[in-house]
C-alpha cells in the first residue's frame, strides 16, 4: 500500500484528512505546529490513534511519518 493510500483510507475511516490529525496531535500535546515534539515516541501516537478512532499500526505510522517529517501528503 502507498503512503497516499494509507491516507486515504484513514480519510475514509475517520473522516479526518492529514491536516486535521495534525491539529489533533497539537491538541493533544504530541506536536506543535504539526511537527512531532521531541522525545515523542511512535508508541504513544499509535495508542492515541488506535483509543480516539480504531486505527491500525500501519495506518498511525502514516501519521506518525507526517507529524516526524519523514513524508509529506502526496508521497509515494
């Protein structure tokens, strides 16, 4: 599965696009300004996303990827 798929079936399954997890993960202190504040590990926004809307490892790591830096909407 691409980068942008898994997006798209979190979009599907939550309702909520990249930027608004974004602006969850500020809300709920993992990031600021929609980067992923240090020592914030992949473990806890797993949790996060798995407790507030059901989501798999594979499909939090997606987000995990976009709040770390490492992808951007639209990567393969």
């Amino acid at each position: 599965m691409s980068f942008q798929a898994y997006l798209d079936t979190i979009k599907t399954r939550t309702g909520k696009g990249p930027e608004d997890l974004l602006a969850l993960a500020d809300g709920k202190g993992f990031s600021q300004g929609g980067k992923l504040k240090p020592g914030v590990k992949a473990g806890q926004i797993i949790e996060w996303l798995g407790a507030d809307f059901g989501l798999g490892h594979g499909h939090s790591m997606a987000v995990y990827a976009l709040l770390s830096g490492k992808k951007q909407v639209g990567d393969k």
